[in-house]
C-alpha cells in the first residue's frame, strides 16, 4: 500500500474527525451522568487532586534520578489505593443508576488503535482499510465492482466451437487462457510490474474483465485509477488549458503536469482505447503517460476494440512500440457477449 500525500491527509483528517466525536459523545455523556449523580463530580475532583498528589510524590521520590528510597514508596503506594477505591465506587454507583460500568469510557471506531490508525508506530488494520475504501472511491468503480468481480465471471459466455484460425483455439479456450494470465499477473503485482493490453471487438468482455482485476488489487489495499480513454484525455486538455489561462499564456498543450496519480496510481486502467477524438494532443499525452509509468515500475492496463494493426497505423510508431513490445497482449474471440446475454433474458 502506497499513499501520495494527499491521501495520507484525507485518512488522517477521518482519524481527526473521529477523535473529535469521541471526545464530544463522551463530554455529553459525562455531563449527563453529573447531572444525575452529584456525587460523580466530587469523586472527580478527589481523584484529579490525588492525581496530582501521586505526580509530586513520584518526582519527589525519584529527585534529580537518584533511586526511589523504602521510605518514600509507601506515600505513592498509599495514594494508588485512594484512586483505585474512587474508581470501584464510580462504578458502583454507575451500576446504581443503571448504567453500564464502562459508560464513561470513551466508545472507538477501532478499539485496537483507539481511532489513531496506528498500533506501536505501526499502520492499523483499520487504516488499511480506510486505505482500500479511499483507493475505491477514487477509482470510480464502487458500485459497479460488486457485480463485476471474478465471483461474477463465466466461461460460458464464450462459445467452445469453432476454432479461432489465427490462434488455433475456440474463443473458450482462449479466455481461460486469458484469465489466467490475469491471475499470474494478480499473484506477482508486488514482485514485478507488468502491462496488459485487451484487445479485440465489442462486447467481448473486455471491460469485465478490467473491473475484475481492479476489484482484486483494490480489496489488496492498492490504488486504481479507472479512466475510459476519451474521458482521460478531455481531463487532461481541461488541466493543460486550465493552467495555460491561469499562467497567462496561450495554450499549447506543453504544460508540465506535476507527478499524480495518473503516475502514481499502482495500476492505471485506461478503458476503450480509440473512442477518443484522436490528435497530436491525445498521441503525445499518450506516449508520456505509458513513458513515465513505466519509468516509474508502475503498472498499466489498456483495453482496445482495435486490432494491433489499427493501434499501429493510428498511435505512431513511438507509442505502438511502446504498448507491443511493454505490454502483455491478450486477444478477445468469439460474439458480442452483451447481445447473447439480453437474448438469453428476454428467452
């Protein structure tokens, strides 16, 4: 689990507002018991002051470091025994009024860390997760990964006849191939980056497919960033432009953007690669993006309706070089599975 620092803040302002409800739920809490049981606020008061009492008498036995004398270990011994029997008669009367023991204590979201998100220096279950929910949210495909898992994934979308000339399989086959290389890819994420490349036509379950691996590595605690191509590249005209009028210079498209999680997302999945209005813009944007996330070990997942052929004749030879000789390329067969499916409801 990696976190920009942007990410790392969003967490840690959740731990903020937790820890700020805690203490409001427990000052009403408190205000309530005292209400109803006076008794309660002397007991505090007795017990702040024996509080006090038992600092000075440490310091007072310990001095300038030299070592605590028989003498002197009695007085703090004497003064625990005090807040120890205020503590049992808070509790008694607590009980009294019918309330729980524990009621003044503050309540946590997670016990374990106590709603800070660490455990002896170390990150907390409980920030992981938070971790996986933020990485979830911001790849945009909360709702939809419920339904589009591998939980979800059936071979029997794909015909077993005929075979597939140019590979010598049925498309069939050719998935469950197709899978597990998705599975070798999942299993070695950590240990070496890696690219793969859908391709094939519509339908096919390409997307599907996108969503199931994204839906694994983001229940891992890694970060997914999930773009359908053509709203990728309007976002990154909308940035350059954007910072172009702020500058005051005309835009170009040149603009350096700074390292984000477009770089530094684990896995960035750019969907329907050729819907977009293709230009020198999209191209050079293109280029930089597989660049620099190779570059930087990160890995990168496109799916296309094009053939290689096409990806070759309309990205240059730069970027297709990039994306044939860098990427995992894994072919989609047989019929639009999306029509077969609603032909199999309406049946």
């Amino acid at each position: 689990m990696k976190l920009t620092n942007a990410q790392y803040d969003r967490i840690m302002r959740g731990y903020e507002y937790r820890q700020q409800r805690t203490r409001r739920e427990q000052t009403a809490r408190q205000e309530e018991v005292l209400s109803r049981i006076p008794r309660m606020r002397e007991l505090d008061e007795k017990a702040a002051a024996l509080s006090v009492e038992c600092a000075r008498s440490f310091l007072r036995q310990t001095g300038d470091g030299a070592a605590i004398t028989a003498a002197a270990a009695p007085d703090t011994a004497a003064l625990r025994r005090e807040l120890s029997a205020i503590s049992r008669e808070r509790r008694t009367l607590l009980s009294r009024y019918g309330y729980p023991e524990d009621y003044l204590d503050p309540i946590y979201e997670c016990p374990d860390c106590r709603d800070t998100g660490y455990i002896d220096g170390k990150p907390c279950h409980c920030m992981q997760q938070a971790a996986i929910d933020l990485f979830c949210t911001q790849s945009g495909l909360r709702d939809i990964l419920e339904q589009e898992n591998f939980s979800h994934f059936s071979f029997d979308c794909y015909p077993s006849t005929p075979v597939v000339r140019t590979i010598g399989k049925s498309p069939r086959e050719q998935m469950h191939y197709v899978v597990s290389v998705c599975r070798d890819f999942l299993e070695s994420f950590d240990e070496q980056s890696g690219n793969l490349l859908f391709y094939g036509g519509t339908g096919l379950g390409k997307t599907f497919l996108s969503h199931c691996i994204a839906y694994e590595l983001l229940n891992s605690a890694h970060s997914v960033l999930y773009y359908s191509s053509g709203d990728l590249f309007q976002k990154l005209g909308d940035v350059l432009f954007a910072r172009a009028e702020a500058a005051g210079v005309p835009s170009a498209g040149e603009s350096e953007l700074e390292p984000s999680l477009l770089f530094e997302s684990d896995l960035l999945i750019i969907d329907d690669l050729g819907s977009e209005l293709t230009n020198a813009f999209v191209i050079s944007q293109l280029f930089r993006i597989l660049n620099e996330r190779m570059n930087r070990k990160k890995s990168t997942l496109i799916s296309t309706n094009l053939s290689l052929a096409q990806l070759e004749d309309r990205y240059t030879q730069r970027v297709s070089s990039r994306l044939l000789s860098s990427f995992t390329l894994l072919g989609f067969y047989g019929d639009d599975i999306r029509i077969a499916q609603k032909l199999e409801r309406r049946a």
